[in-house]
C-alpha cells in the first residue's frame, strides 16, 4: 500500500480514485481483521465451556452432522459462485454477474433457513441458551456467525439497486469487492465453526 | 489503465493485464479452490462420521483438514499473497493471527488452571 510506485502514483491527480478505492478495500480488509478478534472470543469462550452441560443436554445427543454437512456446502458453494460473481463483474458482464449473485444470495438463504430450523429445533429439544453455559456459548457463537450472514444478504440486496442504479461504477466495484472479501470471510468462519463446535462436539 | 482499475477494485490480481485473460485464469483458481475445500471437507466429515481411526487421531484430521482449508481458501478464494499490493493484507492478517492465538490458547490456559486451582470437578 505505502510502496514507491504507489506514493508516485498519489501524486498524480488523475489516479486519485484508484487509490481511493484500493485504500477502501483495505480499510475493509482491516474491519475484517477486527472481526476475527470478535469471533476468537467467542470461540475461547465456547471452548472454556465446552463441558458446562449442567447436567443438561449434550452436543452428542442433538447434533446431526448430514444436517451441518449440508449447511457447510451451501455455504462453501455461496463463496464459489460469489468468486464468478466476481469475474463477471471484472468483465463487465452484468446479466452474469447478476446471475451469479443470485445464485449466491439463495444459497446464503438456504444455510440461514437450515440454520434458524437447526435452532428452532434444539431449542424444542430441550437445549435452550438457558440450559446450561455450553448452550449459552454454543447459541452466542453460530448465532453471531448467522447474524454477520444476514447482514451480507442484506448488503447483497442493497448492491443490487446500486447497480440497478449505476451499473459498474468505481463506487460499486469498491462496494462488491468489499462485500466479496466479506462473504468469503464467513465461509473461513464457518470452517471454524463446523470443525469446533461440530465435528469435536461429537467425538 | 482498465487492468490497473480492476486490480485496485479487488485489491488483488497483481499479474492481470487485460479483464478477458484475468478472469480466465481466475475461473481456474476457484474452481481448484473448491475442488480442495470439497476434499477437505469430505474428509473431515468422512473420519468422524464414520469413527475409521482412534479419537485422537480423529482429533488431529480435524485440525489439519480445518487449518488447511482455511489457508486454501486465503490463497485461492481471498487471493492473499507477498506481492506489494498484497502485503499489507498479509501482514495485517499475520498479526491477527498472532493475537488471535494469545486470545484463545491464554483464556483456555487460564481457566484450566482456574478450574484446577478451585478443585472444580474433584
């Protein structure tokens, strides 16, 4: 970011967007930094109360791993089709990248609907967030990882009108290549998550 | 110039020169970039599903499987790299690994002593 050739390049007035844009992305990049501090609590509490049953449920009992073998794909695949999203954008091709992006956001809806079912039916099955401390940190940390999904399906909404509005404009590029590095953020989580709190949970 | 705006746009990409060949190549990258995750996953899933070696040995397939998938994806789908336009990126990303680790292995270190110390469970 701060080589010779980029601070040349600052100097002249007509290359002040691109750096404006890859400076953006950075900025991005180092909110998303922040974020991985976020979760790392999250799991070192979820770690710390990884045997806290309280004499209630355990993981063993509930947790079915064809179910999460299926929310991880939906959301390994999401992070594969917003990277053609992605090429497409680069080409300047929007009938594809607005395909791909589609493609994207039901796959995202997809893992968020197994995701509030796998809840709803944890929490009928006796294994509330009040049960006992592991269902407390269980509940505090896929739900953050689901929240932070929401919140790029969100976005995704809003940056279809953005281009709806402006096509590919710098502004939007910058948009979608922060939301891209967020998205594929998430999926890194989730391998996080499903290795942790599912896989471990069951052993 | 269109090259230039494009790495900018994504911040990656140092070697492309026009949006045609860039994203033939890149179509390639993530493909292999899902190719190994699906493995990496299926391998995970297939040794705990179906108990093929001892827990401890499960343990560590898991970790492995998990922290390579992890650097899969950096590479290949987050395009991280040593060039100068990803550097920063890199090293930001080196040092949150570093605190990230302080943060978890220190809370799990602590407390296990916290548990010993207080007798909890003896």
């Amino acid at each position: 970011m701060t080589t010779t050739a980029d601070l040349q390049q600052q100097d002249q007035a007509h290359d002040h967007h691109h750096d404006t844009g890859g400076d953006t992305v950075f900025g991005f990049w180092i909110y998303i930094m922040s974020d991985c501090i976020l979760f790392a609590t999250l799991f070192a509490t979820y770690a710390v109360m990884s045997t806290s049953f309280a004499g209630g449920i355990t993981p063993k009992d509930l947790f079915d791993l064809n179910f999460v073998l299926g929310e991880t794909a939906l959301l390994l695949f999401s992070s594969f089709t917003f990277g053609m999203a992605m090429l497409y954008a680069h080409r300047k091709s929007m009938p594809g990248m607005i395909t791909w992006l589609c493609i994207t956001f039901a796959l995202g809806v997809g893992f968020l609907a197994m995701e509030l079912y796998e809840f709803h039916h944890f929490s009928t099955s006796g294994a509330s967030p009040q049960t006992s401390g592991y269902w407390s940190a269980f509940y505090g940390l896929v739900a953050t990882h689901g929240l932070h999904v929401t919140g790029g399906l969100i976005w995704m909404l809003v940056l279809f009108a953005h281009f709806k509005r402006d096509g590919f404009s710098k502004a939007n590029m910058v948009r979608l290549a922060c939301l891209s590095l967020f998205w594929h953020f998430l999926d890194v989580i989730w391998i996080c998550v499903f290795s942790v709190v599912y896989l471990m949970g069951v052993l | 110039m269109e090259a230039q705006q494009n790495n900018l746009a994504d911040g990656q990409h140092s070697d492309t020169h026009s949006p045609g060949g860039a994203a033939h190549g890149s179509v390639k990258e993530y493909v292999l970039g899902l190719i190994i995750s699906i493995v990496l996953t299926a391998i995970a899933f297939y040794v705990v599903m179906f108990e093929v070696v001892s827990p401890a040995l499960t343990l560590a397939v898991i970790l492995v499987t998990a922290v390579a998938q992890i650097l899969v994806q950096l590479v290949f789908f987050l395009h991280m790299n040593t060039s100068s336009e990803q550097i920063w990126n890199t090293t930001s990303a080196a040092f949150i690994i570093i605190i990230v680790g302080i943060l978890i292995v220190g809370s799990i270190w602590i407390m296990s002593h916290l548990n010993h110390n207080m007798m909890i469970g003896h």
